[in-house]
C-alpha cells in the first residue's frame, strides 16, 4: 500500500496546510488551495489519468497517511483532515 508520511509539524495554519499537502501529494501548479480543490484532488489518488496528484492507489491497495506529530495540529485544522477524508472515502 502506498504510504504518504507527513510532519504535521510544518502545517501552523491554511496556507501552510495547503503548501504542505500540494508538495507531498503533488498537486498540480493549477491547484486552487482551498478544501473544495483539496478534496478534487485527494479523490483523483485512484484516478492518475486526472493529472490531479502524483500519488496513487486503487480500492484494493489504498493510500494511506501518516500524520507524524499530528498533535502539533491546531484542532480546526485536524478536524478539517479528519472530516474531509472521511469524506473522500
């Protein structure tokens, strides 16, 4: 399974989550930063013909992240990750 490890010590608010989650993910140039775009792109990670993330997995080897330091996280913003991929799965 693909797994995506990221220091959740570098996020300290929106633009560094979107910064943070756009590099380790590899979003494209074009990636709107906002959770709307968030959520296009992290839906594509079975899709790579979208061009929307370098990153990939099907439904029987799925993506899988690794929030290192997740309790450096504001709680808004863990929330936000928690919730939005719940959403996207």
């Amino acid at each position: 399974m693909p797994l995506v490890r990221l220091d959740a010590r570098r996020i300290t608010d929106w633009q560094t989550f979107h910064t943070v989650f756009a590099e380790v993910f590899g979003f494209p140039d074009f990636y709107g930063r906002n959770m709307n775009a968030w959520i296009d792109c992290m839906t594509s990670l079975d899709e790579p013909r979208d061009g929307l993330t370098s990153v990939h997995g099907t439904a029987s080897d799925p993506v899988v992240l690794q929030l290192d330091h997740a309790n450096s996280l504001s709680n808004e913003l863990f929330e936000a990750i928690t919730e939005c991929a719940a959403f996207i799965n």
